[in-house]
C-alpha cells in the first residue's frame, strides 16, 4: 500500500484537532507529505492574494507548527466553497489518501454530516478516511490500528474494496473481520411460509464471503448481521472493537457502486473512523 500524499482539510474546529493523532499516525507509518488545506469561505478566488488570505496562510501555518511539528507538510489556502475545493484539491493534487472528520452541526449534528464532508464524499474517487461521527470522539482511542472491519454489500466492487482493507490490515500487521449486513426488508416477510428465510439469506451471504476471502487468500473472520444496515455494522464495530472500519462508496461520474444510499447511515452511526473507498 502507498500513501505518499495525504490530503488533510483543516477548519481549527474541535473535531479536526481531534483528528490529527490519525493523520500523524498514518502520515508517520507511510512516510507521506501532508497536505494542510484551508478554505477561505465565500470569497472570489482573487481573494487569495488578499490580506485577509494572508492572515488565514500565517493561522494555517501556526496550525501546523502546533499540532505536526516535525512533520513533512504543504499549506495551501484556497477560496470558495469548502466542499467543492477540497475535492478539486483531492482530484488535481493526485492524493493517496483524505483525511477529513465529520462535522454536522445543529440538534440534528448526531444524524447528519457536515455539508463539505458529503460533498467531498460524493465527489472525489480517492479514499477517504472520516471520523467517527460522535461527540465524544477520541482519536488516541483507535490507535494503533489492531482490528480492520471490511463492510462488503456483495456488489461487483466488493473484491477491490477488500484487496484495500487486506492491504491496510498488511501494513498494519492487524486482525481482519469481513462483515455484510442483509436489509431488514429482505428477512422482513419470514413466517409459517418461510420460516428458514434468514438463515438462508445469512448462509448464502456467509458463503459468498468466504469465497471472496478464499479468492484472496485472506485469512479472516466472516461474520453476517441484519437489521438496518447503518444499525448492523455499528452493532458490528462495538463488538469486534474495530478501530477502523473499510467500506466502498459509490463514486461520482464512473457508473460504480458501492454503499450507496446507506452510506451516510453507516459513517453517522459507526463508533469508529471509516474509510470509504
């Protein structure tokens, strides 16, 4: 696995500071260049020479004199919309790896994410790696990375998606659990009339993962949940006490698929950072 270049947006908001043991960590293990980008909101892109760019350029590099002194890094100050900036970075800078927390904000915070994490989310094909989506997020508490979840929805990405989780779980010398979680809709009308309908549905499931896994010659543990699928994986997480979820998303332009729709669910509901790819 190569991450020579990680992309790190930084706000100064509480979960970005939060989130730097990570990207130090990562950053550390790999050798890369980090990237610290911030935006300057809601001003034309000539405002980038002006004074007050120059004062969020000496803030930025304040930033990362605290918080990854001795780290190799860029910083980069850009304008306009947060969202659309970090992802056209992400595109044009050739990252390996975006490192972005979540930061939905208001009562709702705890069921949505910020609109720049799920507008880079949407628009990027680079991995990106977010936070978990709590309140009381502790970062030190999933370091070093021990145990990798692979979450595969058996879609035709699932091999790609679990070559990256395999390659993770490699450099990190950690344990790997391969998790599907079947909807709740399709075990929803089990009865008198088909009474073995989940575990069929578990069983197939189960089979399908470990084929995928024998392809790969992955030694892991299998495990099938159902249920809503954001409520499974987390259930997931807590009792495999994952300290880094792997997942794939669907990505903007290229007809692919990934977790879709469910997506958002799974990263607002995990009690653990994900990376989506």
């Amino acid at each position: 696995m190569r991450v020579e270049r990680i992309l790190f947006p930084v706000d100064y908001s509480e979960r970005c500071r939060a989130a730097v043991p990570t990207v130090r960590y990562f950053a550390r293990h790999f050798g890369s260049e980090v990237t610290l980008l911030h935006v300057v909101e809601g001003r034309a892109a000539h405002a980038v020479d002006s004074p007050e760019a120059g004062e969020a350029a000496a803030a930025l590099h304040a930033f990362r004199t605290r918080e990854l002194d001795g780290q190799r890094c860029r910083e980069v100050v850009a304008a306009g919309d947060p969202g659309e900036r970090v992802a056209m970075e992400a595109e044009a800078g050739e990252f390996d790896l975006v490192m972005m927390p979540t930061r939905g904000q208001g009562a709702f915070r705890r069921l949505l994410l910020g609109s720049a994490t799920a507008k880079v989310l949407h628009d990027t094909s680079k991995p990106v790696w977010t936070s978990a989506h709590i309140e009381d997020f502790l970062a030190s508490a999933f370091l070093p990375v021990r145990r990798v979840l692979c979450a595969l929805d058996l879609g035709p990405r699932s091999g790609e998606v679990l070559r990256f989780a395999a390659e993770l779980q490699r450099e990190f010398r950690s344990v790997l659990c391969v998790g599907h979680a079947i909807p709740w809709t399709s075990t929803a009308f089990e009865g008198t009339w088909a009474p073995d309908l989940r575990s069929q549905f578990v069983g197939q499931a189960a089979e399908s993962l470990r084929a995928l896994t024998g392809e790969f010659q992955l030694s892991a543990e299998v495990e099938v949940v159902d249920g809503p699928i954001h409520w499974g994986l987390a259930d997931l997480c807590r009792r495999w006490g994952a300290d880094v979820m792997v997942l794939g998303r669907t990505r903007a332009g290229d007809g692919s698929k990934g977790m879709g729709s469910n997506l958002y669910g799974v990263i607002t509901h995990a009690p653990c950072p994900i990376i989506s790819v």
